[in-house]
C-alpha cells in the first residue's frame, strides 16, 4: 500500500480534493450484489414491492452517447439499487411504469445519487412526475469539507476505492448488455448508498444541507429536517442489523 493510500485510510478526516493519479492508485469499487436486469414489463410489480420495503436506495441513469453536435437521446436505464439486489430497467425496452413513479415519488424512501437533477430531467422527457426524497451527493459533501463533485472522487475520498467510468460511453441501447455495462451501472448506484452511510458514521465539519433536489421548487416545499430525520432512523436501523448475532440476521432474513 502506497503512502498516498495509508494516509487516506487513516485519516480522522476526509481529503477535500484528490488527483486523477492519486485515484488510480485505488481498488476498484465493485457491486458485490445481485443484478436484475428488467426489460420486460411483468418484472416490475415484483421490483418494486422490494423497492418499496427499502429506507434508501441508489439512484442514477445512463444515456447513450450521441457523437452529433445537438442531438441528445432519450434516457435508456434507470438503476436502483438496495445494498443486495440492484435493478437496472432498460427504458428503451419497457416504459417508466406508474408503479416505479410511486417509487420516485415517495418521500418516504430516500434516492441518493450524484448529479440528480440531470438524471431527473432525463427521465422527466419520458414522462412528468412529481419527485420526492431525492438528495444529491454533490450538494452534501461540502459539510464534510470535500470539494470534488464527480462520483469517481467522492468514491475515492470517501471510501478508499474508485468508480471506473470505462463504460460510460458505450451503447446503453444495445439489444443485451455485456457483464461490463452490467458491473459499471450497478456500481454506479449502489456506491452512491455507500458513500452516503460513510459521510452519515462520520462527525462533519458544518451541518449538512439534506434539501430534496426537485425539479418544479414551486410546487413542491424542500423539508431539509424531514429528510437529516430520516437519514439519523436509516443509520440506527443499520447499526441494530449490524450489531446482530450472525444467526439472528439469517432468521430475521428467511
């Protein structure tokens, strides 16, 4: 382990920026869980009752890249993801069903992504909806003194591990997705969580600005308390299935 990465780890602290080459020094971040790829429009109902149990979950969305000067397409994935079991549901196959509109509409579970505001405008092309409990990376790690906004530098800051963005460009609209796209979309969202919960076990510096990120600020009120609430009940939660015997956890499971 390099000098570089020790002192990260070891820092009471986070870094406020990091170089391109300081990142490259660090272990690839990798969902190690289940990855649902919905393509079809009878899977939805049995994603999104998982989704609805969920406190928290990931947020973000590819688009395939267009190499033409004005030309912007439509928004082909939409990845949600729970610390087990990530969804990423191929927009350019199925439509965005009312039921996941519940789930985007819920102020109840908390998205959390990087850059939201684009990825809520992307999906708004497809269909208007009105968001709650979103909350973006970008706008909250500042309290923790952390100056970068990409997500491959937050994850580096924050979790000691980079977000490769091989993939970023490649074809989201292809008729199947490679194991690649695959791992880059669902580790895409699911380090959003990750880095979230890290900041949340850590004291920051300022108080955290918890605004919901909204398309349409006049029709709907930001409830900045609501959602640093939710976020204080998600952490106990967490702590108390953490603390649990190794059998307990596997009962309370089946």
């Amino acid at each position: 382990m390099s000098n570089f990465v020790a002192q990260l780890f070891d820092a009471m602290t986070f870094l406020s920026t990091i170089s391109n080459e300081q990142t490259a020094e660090l272990a690839s971040a990798r969902f190690d869980g289940r990855i649902v790829v919905v393509d079809r429009e009878e899977q939805i109902e049995e994603v999104c009752r998982d989704l609805s149990a969920q406190t928290i979950i990931g947020f973000d969305t590819e688009t395939r890249p267009s190499f033409k000067a004005g030309v912007t397409n439509k928004v082909a994935l939409l990845q949600l993801s729970t610390h087990e079991r990530c969804y990423l549901i191929r927009l350019c196959r199925t439509k965005l069903h009312n039921a996941l509109l519940k789930i985007l509409s819920n102020p109840r579970i908390i998205k959390i992504g990087a850059d939201v505001a684009g990825d809520l405008r992307s999906l708004h092309a497809l269909r208007h909806f009105h968001e709650r409990g979103f909350l973006d990376l970008q706008h909250i790690v500042p309290a923790w003194g952390i100056e970068e906004k990409s997500l491959r530098k937050m994850s580096a800051i924050v979790l000691g591990q980079r977000v490769s963005k091989a993939q970023r460009l490649s074809n989201w609209e292809a008729s199947t997705l490679t194991p690649q796209q695959q791992m880059y979309a669902a580790t895409d969202a699911w380090v959003c969580i990750s880095i979230y919960e890290k900041l949340l076990q850590t004291e920051p510096l300022t108080e955290p600005k918890f605004e919901e990120v909204i398309s349409d600020a006049g029709a709907i009120k930001r409830d900045a308390h609501k959602l640093q609430e939710q976020s204080s009940k998600h952490m106990e939660r967490r702590r108390r299935v953490h603390h649990r015997k190794p059998k307990e956890r596997i009962e309370k499971q089946q």
